[in-house]
C-alpha cells in the first residue's frame, strides 16, 4: 500500500513538461508512402500474438492527424513531445534508399511542433524494426547495428538543430527479451542466446547512433538514451534472495548501464550466461564505441518488482512492468532460479503495483552511482479501465493520484539533490499498447477507436494544470 502523497510541491523554473508517445502505437498509416512492414506489423497479424487480433493498421491515425495532434499538445501547455521514428516510414528496408515522404512527414510534425512552441525530442528506434531485417537476423545480426547508426545519420542530417533531444532507444531491455528471449514481443523470437547478442548489438547501435548524430550536428549535441530500469526488491535479507536480486539487477539493469556508462559489461553477466555464450560477438572496439557521451538519461518507471531464489514458474516474466503476457520462456536470461513474488496492491490494469516511492529509490540510486549525469522521466503513467460518462467526460481520479503521486516522487528526488530535468507522461493519448492491442488505456487524452475522436480527461486537464503552475495541484476531479 503506498500513502497519498501532498500537493502543492514547486518545480524549478526550467524543468520540462512533456508527453511521449511511439510510431507503432499512434501512426496507422502502415501502408502509405512506400513504408514497409516493420516487425510489429508481422507479429500483429500473426495469429494469437496481440489481443483480439488488433494491430496498428490504423492506430489512433496520427499520420493524418498531426496538426490537431500538435495544437491539442499546445493546448494542454505541453513544453516536450516525446516521439519516435518508424525506421520503416523512412527507410523501408532499413538499408538502401530512403524515402522523401517518410522524411517529410517528421520534417513537418518537427517544424510544426517548434512552431507551437513545443520542443522535440526524438527517439531513433522504439520498437519498429524494419523486416526486411529480421528476415536476416535482426538484432542477433551485427550488421542490423551498423545500418542503424547508417539511418541515425540520415536522421541527424534531416532534421538537424530543430531536435531538442536525440534518443537513440527506448527500453532496450524489451526489444532483446521480450522480443528475442519470451517472445512476447516482435519478433517473438524464444532463444536466449539470440536475445543476449541483440542486447549487445543493441548497446552497439546506441553508440554508433548517438556518434553520428554528434559526427553530423557537432559534439555537444544532446543524444541520451531510454532505459526502463527495474526496481526490484529481494523477498528476505537471506543470501539466496539476494542473489537472486542481483542477477535481475545484472541482466535487467547493468547489462545496459555499465557498458553505456562505464564502458565495461559487468563480469558477472558473463558468468550467469557462461552455459549459453561465450560473449565472442562482442568485439575489440564496440565497448569505447558504446560510451558515447550522454547529456541525459532517460528513466521510464511504472512500478516494482520482488524476488526470492526458487523456481520460476513456466511463463514467469515477472508481474512487475513490461513483463507484457506470458510466455512459456523467461525473459530473465540466465537468472534461471529467481521466482517472482505477487507484489501487494494498490494495482493498475496492467497488474503492476503502484509503488511512487519505487521512483524515488531508483532516482537517488542512479544518481548516488552517476553524480554527474542529468536525469529525465521519459515514461511514467498508468492503464485504468477508464469510463465515459454521459457528458463524454472521462474522469479517471486513479489516473490522477497516480500521476499525482509518481510526480511528487520525482519532486522529492530532486529535493534529496537528484539532478532531474524533465518529466513525460506516458502517454498523450491512449494507443495501441503491444500485445495487449487497443485494451489497456494509458492517455491523458482519451481516443474513441470507432470515430477516432480525442476528448482530454481529467488527468490531461489536471496535467495542464500542474504545467501551467510548475506546482503539483491537487488531486480533485474536473466536473
Ligand atoms: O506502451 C509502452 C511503451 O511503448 C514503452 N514503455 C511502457 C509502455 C506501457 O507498457
């Protein structure tokens, strides 16, 4: 059980208030301008991998809708967007020609963002890979890393100085195991060794991403990365619960952190995984290459996890975020006695406890470890089963308390001397949210999926709100 929180905690002056979405999720559009399929458009029309056969064929139709879409952001106050890049919209096969259309389209969201005063901040790849590379290995093929950093400088050539912030990835812990590990993912891939090489080849294509945009825009171009960086718990002090944490610690967190950070895998990676790989995909250069000097980290934080050392259950991916539908593989590679434990209420549709003071843990903990690096919440929100009443109002007070509450975390972070720089929401409206299609809703902005109408609810109005003060107001519904 967590307290509700107080109201009324200022912000400093320049901290940043934004909204994130991602391409799969908002676009539809799928087929127009010569796009190509990316993996989610091959996952989602396979047969029992999304909930009730939904797919982003249309999504919430962003493609169609961006100057509504821009002027309901700058209507809410919105100072950031978070957006991502569909690789396939630009480059249809991710190698080889690009395309004008795909290239206009994000010039013009861009220009028109900066015209209302918003600014963007663009992520290189959440998720969307082009097919055409999966067909030849995906993530576990070195080559797909390479051609990534290839499509960043095209990007950074494009859309130059106009982009605020460059993420190179969002949560690379999904796309390696979930999609190549659990499989619950696109590709929906189950071999954990393909999982562990596209973690690693896809450490390498933040590097060399971020090290051509900054070849192209100059060095001091602001390039961060996403991280959805797991808080776990372990169940007891015993030694066996807590090495149990920490192998979740390691293949969850420090897989990506270290070689990023410190330019190093952590050693102990090597030996939980020593009966699969022996790592030899992992060359001479690639760890300096990794390290690119980052201006931000981006955290995305929903919620908890708890372990104790035992026997994971068949399809246990953790109740904890992103653990995303089970799977008879884990997406734990080679944290292969770690059982998770139910974590108590209160719980967001998704399942996932709410647990603010998880955020506050975390920040403090980043930032005890990384003194200097400036820190971001690039995701934070929460599905609710949300209701229209009859004046088509949505007044989602969970959503509201969450939001509330998780905020106030981040401002007690920085109280405790954590260097946080910004906060978006996930997300600006509901979308299309991986296996679970079009069933859970995460927006501050309600979408109507038959008439495809957006009606901001009282979270959106209450994030407004708390935008227009730089103070967090309090809790109460919007009648
Ligand atoms: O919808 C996702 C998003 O794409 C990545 N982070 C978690 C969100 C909620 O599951």
């Amino acid at each position: 059980m967590t307290t509700p929180r107080p109201s009324g905690r200022r912000f400093p002056d320049d901290f940043l208030w934004g909204s994130a979405t991602a391409s799969y999720q908002i676009e539809g559009a799928v087929h127009e301008g010569g796009r190509a399929p990316s993996i989610w458009d091959t996952f989602s029309r396979t047969p029992g991998k999304v909930q009730d056969g939904d797919t982003g064929d249309v999504a919430v139709d962003h493609f169609h809708r961006v100057p509504q879409d821009v002027a309901m952001m700058a209507d809410l106050g919105l100072q950031a967007y978070r957006f991502s890049i569909s690789w396939s919209r630009v480059q249809p096969d991710g190698s080889g020609a690009f395309l004008q259309a795909g290239l206009d389209f994000y010039s013009d969201l861009v220009d028109r963002l900066i015209a209302a005063r918003i600014k963007p901040v663009a992520t290189l790849y959440h998720w969307d890979l082009p097919q055409a590379l999966e067909d030849e290995g995906g993530w576990a093929n070195r080559r797909t890393a390479i051609l990534f950093g290839e499509y960043a400088r095209k990007m950074a050539e494009v859309l130059g100085d106009r982009i605020h912030l460059w993420t190179t990835l969002n949560e690379p812990w999904c796309s390696a195991y979930l999609g190549y590990a659990s499989g619950v993912h696109a590709p929906g891939r189950t071999d954990d060794v393909s999982a562990l090489r596209a973690v690693h080849h896809l450490n390498l294509a933040h590097g060399l991403a971020g090290r051509a945009v900054k070849d192209v825009l100059g060095q001091d171009t602001p390039v961060s990365v996403t991280l959805n960086l797991h808080v776990t718990r372990a169940a007891t002090d015993a030694p066996e619960d807590l090495e149990a944490k920490r192998q979740i610690d390691t293949i969850g967190n420090e897989v990506f952190l270290r070689p990023m950070l410190d330019g190093e895998y952590p050693k102990e990676v090597f030996a939980d995984t020593e009966h699969l790989t022996d790592w030899s995909f992992v060359q001479d250069e690639d760890l300096d290459i990794i390290q690119v000097p980052l201006a931000v980290l981006g955290i995305n934080y929903y919620s908890t996890g708890r372990v104790r050392w035992g026997t994971p259950e068949v399809g246990d991916g953790g109740p904890g975020p992103d653990g995303h539908r089970s799977s008879a593989s884990s997406p734990w590679v080679g944290a292969t006695n770690v059982e998770f434990l139910p974590q108590p209420g209160p719980h967001t549709a998704m399942g996932w406890n709410i647990e603010p003071e998880g955020l506050v843990n975390l920040l403090v903990e980043v930032h005890e470890r990384y003194p200097a690096l400036p820190l971001a919440i690039t995701e934070n929100g929460a599905a609710f089963d949300d209701e229209v009443t009859p004046d088509g109002r949505v007044h989602d007070v969970d959503r509201v308390a969450y939001l509330h509450d998780h905020i106030d975390a981040v401002g007690e972070a920085i109280k405790r001397g954590v260097d946080v720089r910004g906060y978006f929401v996930w997300s600006l409206m509901d979308n299309f949210e991986w296996s679970y299609g079009y069933s859970k809703r995460f927006g501050v902005v309600r979408v109507d999926y038959d008439t495809l109408e957006r009606t901001v609810k009282d979270s959106g109005l209450w994030y407004s709100d708390l935008i227009a003060t730089n103070a967090i107001p309090a809790p109460a519904p919007h009648l």
